[in-house]
C-alpha cells in the first residue's frame, strides 16, 4: 500500500510558498506594471459588454482619440491592436465587473484614479487565490497518488520570490496554472481532462500547441498505439479550443483573431536569445539598434528580419526532436514495460517523471529559441515543478537549480538592468538609445543558462523514472547457529 502522508519537508515548502505568496500578493508593488494596460483592456471589454460591442474597436477608437487630443501623429497598427485572446479579456474583465459605478458627471468606470486602484486589488486577490488554490488543491491530490514532492514545490516557491516583479502582474501564471492542471491529468490517466485543459491553455496565449504532438503520445495505451485513442484525444483539444473560442468570435466579430496577426508582424524582442546575440555583437561594431515596437523593444539590424522567420522553424524543430527522444525513450528495449501493475494505464502514467521532464523540455527550448523572451514567460513553467520528482543525487539536482539560477538572472536583467537594457532617449517621441554592455552580457547569460537548463530537462526526460534502492530479501527458514568462539 503506498504511503501518501505528508512528510515535514513538504510541510515546511507548504509554509514557505504560503509565506512567499501572501508577501508578493499584499506587500509588494512592483514599480511598472502590465496590469495597468490589462485593467484598461477590463474596462474596454466591460463597456464592449455593456454596449454590445466589439472591445477591439472600442480600444482602437479610445487610442485615436487620445492621439489626437494630444497633438499626436496618428498611431501606428501596432499600437492600436489588443495583443491577447478573447479569453484573456474576459479574465481582465472580471474585475472590473467588481469596480463601483462612479457617480453621475464623472465618467465611466475606468476614468477615475481610483478605478485602476480598486481593478488591481481585485485583479491580484483573484491571482494570489487561484495559484495558492490551485497549487495546494493539485499538490495534496497528486500526494494521494504518490506523485509530486516537496523538493518541487520549493523550486517554484523560490523561482517565484525571484520573480515578484512579474508574478503576479502579467497574464503567464495564469497559464502556467493551466499548463499544471494539464500535465497533472494526463500523468494520472485523465487524457480527455488533459487535452481539454490544453485547449483552454491555447486560448490564453498559443504558446500551448506546441505540446498538442507530446500530450497525443502521452495519451496512448502503454500496451500499443491506438489510432482510435490518438484521434480522440486530437477531437477533444480542437473541439474544446472551438467551445471556448467560438462563442467569442460570434460576439466580437472578425477582429477576435487580431492577435495572431500582431504576434506574426513582431521582429526579435530585445531579451530574445537572437537579440542577446546581435546586441553583444554591436558593441564590437556591428549596426544593430532598438526601437519600440508591439509594446516593447525591437532589434533592428541586418538579419534580423531572417532571424524573426527563422526562429518559428527553430521551435517547432526543437519541439519535434523532444517529442521524437520522448517517443523512443518511452519505446526503446530498455524502457520499462507493461506489468499487471500498470497494465491499462497511458504512456505518460506508466512514467509519470519522463513525461513532466519531458513536457519542461519543450517549453523550455522553444523559449529559447523563439523571437520573444520576456521575463514573464518563466512564469509558465512555476507550476510545472510541483511535480518533479525529489532528486536522488546533487547531480540529479543540477536541472533544477539550473532553473533557479536564471530565474536569477532573468531578475537582475529585469528590473534591476532595465533601464540599461531599453534605455529611453527621449520620452515623446519614444526613442531607444544602446544598451549597456553589462545589461546584454547578463541577459546573454540568462540565455545560456536557461538552453543548459531546457538541455538538462531532455536528459532528465530520457532517464525517466530513478529507481528505489531494491531491500535484500529475508532468508527464509531458521538462521544459522553461529558457533561459538574459543
């Protein structure tokens, strides 16, 4: 019978992330915050609501509008364009259903100072409520299956604290939260639960999809592949996407897939391994600089363009190669096989640890090697941890702290570095000066630590499962008579 009490150790991280949470939610302000423009987008969505409109161009109109009540030229596309899916301005929206009407001659709600006050404080209790609920409520679930470990939920609780300053003010927890839910139904046989918690993952940012090939497999039978399953599973991610999507686009017209576009039209964000490489080379001569452009800083130099194209076709090869090692390490003559045990179970509940290190990997390298590499997106993976395994070894170890480590460095570049890194010459018009030497040799090694780490999630991945220490067999029948010493 497996033994599912909760040791002290998992207690004590159980106190830790509590403590580490209850700080970042209610006494720390970051100074710079995305949720300002979320708690614009909430209010936007609420008077699309209210009015039966389309968010997308009420937005559009508002921005306009301020342009040129500013003296403004006229914006660019980019700047007038809602970068999220439907399904993340709904998120944004519940809180400003929250915030009060204001009183008559004062403006609609999202005009007064106090609104973004009151649309914040309701925006990061939901947050801190969610996460503490759903890491706790998945971790005790996972414990009474004999899954998890506390040496996990310490990873994340510590990753975290390093990244306070994002957290819980960007929209990536709240994948990385779905992303858990996910990979926590699959490696416990609930393929259909999975791949449905995928879709809703998808419809929060597309970064999801590039697990669709890893989730499939590790949806078949242990025993043999089935098409029947792999089709099923492929139907319950595309009809639950639609399910949510759908209702969107029926409210919202057209303009609902606007994100897809700003998102193909971005060049390389400037923390991106791509730019980390082309910034260091500019000191050393090489014409590359930074502009602002799709809400952030974009590198402009010879190449570069190429650089943005290529790097769609380095993810998805990336992802192909840690699907392709997941497949022959799960397949392989030397892969553990089918028993009574595990009999009728899935691929990835017959190894639950090669399928999480597995799922790590992917993320990992196509963050990578994508054209975007914000400091949030580490965020996705936060969750994930609580159910890595305890290491056997230091060695064993070294991923994870690998991980601490450039949530470390992704720390020091952002904030402490930033503003060498995107250096403002001028407010109005925005312009970009070169950064520091300092800030783009520091976030060049947050980049190579973070492939080293994505590199050590594929071997953790095909080493799979670490074995317990076998206890010698009791000799049966009565113990020799010891003679006596003279």
């Amino acid at each position: 019978m497996k033994d599912t009490r909760i040791s002290t150790a998992a207690w004590a991280a159980v106190v830790l992330f509590l403590v580490a949470r209850v700080w970042i939610g209610f006494g720390y302000r970051p100074g710079a915050s995305d949720a300002k423009l979320y708690a614009l987008y909430g209010f936007v969505t609420n008077e699309a609501v209210r009015w039966e409109k389309s968010p997308y161009d009420i937005y559009e109109s508002s921005r306009r509008e301020l342009n040129q009540a500013q003296g403004d030229s006229a914006p660019r596309r980019d700047e007038v364009t809602v970068e999220y899916p439907p399904l993340a301005l709904g998120l944004f929206w519940l809180p400003a259903r929250l915030v009060p009407e204001n009183p008559p001659g004062t403006g609609l709600r999202g005009n007064d100072p106090n609104d973004l006050n009151l649309w914040l404080k309701y925006y990061r209790t939901l947050y801190f409520a969610a996460e503490v609920l759903t890491v706790l409520g998945v971790g005790f679930w996972l414990r009474r299956r004999n899954l998890g470990s506390a040496w996990g939920l310490f990873v994340g609780t510590v990753g975290g604290a390093f990244l306070a300053y994002v957290l819980y003010d960007r929209l990536d927890l709240w994948l990385g939260l779905m992303l858990l839910g996910a990979t926590s139904a699959m490696v416990t046989g609930r393929r259909y639960l999975a791949m449905a918690l995928l879709a809703l993952g998808v419809n929060f940012k597309l970064v999801p999809i590039l697990l669709l090939p890893l989730f499939v497999l590790g949806a078949l039978p242990a025993e043999r592949r089935s098409l029947r399953v792999a089709l099923g599973a492929c139907a319950v991610f595309v009809g639950a996407g639609l399910a949510v999507f759908l209702p969107f686009r029926a409210l919202w017209g057209p303009r609902a897939w606007d994100f897809l576009a700003f998102h193909g039209e971005r060049g390389l964000q400037i923390e991106a391994t791509w730019s980390s490489l082309l910034l260091n080379a500019a000191h050393l001569g090489y014409p590359a600089k930074v502009v602002h452009e799709h809400g952030s800083g974009t590198v402009v130099a010879p190449g570069a363009h190429f650089l943005a194209k290529a790097s769609t076709f380095v993810v998805l090869a990336t992802t192909a190669l840690v699907t392709w090692l997941y497949r022959r390490a799960t397949t392989r003559p030397g892969a553990p096989s089918a028993t009574d045990e595990t009999s009728g179970t899935t691929l990835a509940e017959r190894d639950p640890t090669r399928f999480v290190w597995a799922t790590l990997a992917v993320l990992a390298l196509a963050m990578a090697g994508s054209k975007v590499f914000s400091p949030q997106y580490v965020c996705w993976l936060l969750p994930l941890f609580l159910l890595v395994e305890s290491p056997r070894s230091w060695r064993a170890a070294y991923t994870s702290l690998a991980f601490i480590v450039a949530c470390v460095l992704t720390m020091i570049v952002f904030p402490f570095l930033w503003d060498e890194m995107e250096h403002v010459v001028t407010a109005s018009p925005l312009t970009l000066g070169e950064p520091s030497l300092r800030a783009t040799l520091t976030n060049l090694c947050r980049n190579l630590v973070w492939i080293g780490f994505g590199v050590g999630a594929v071997l953790a991945m095909r080493r799979g499962a670490q074995p317990v220490a076998a206890t010698p067999a009791k000799t049966r029948g009565k113990p020799r008579r010891r003679g006596r010493r003279r």
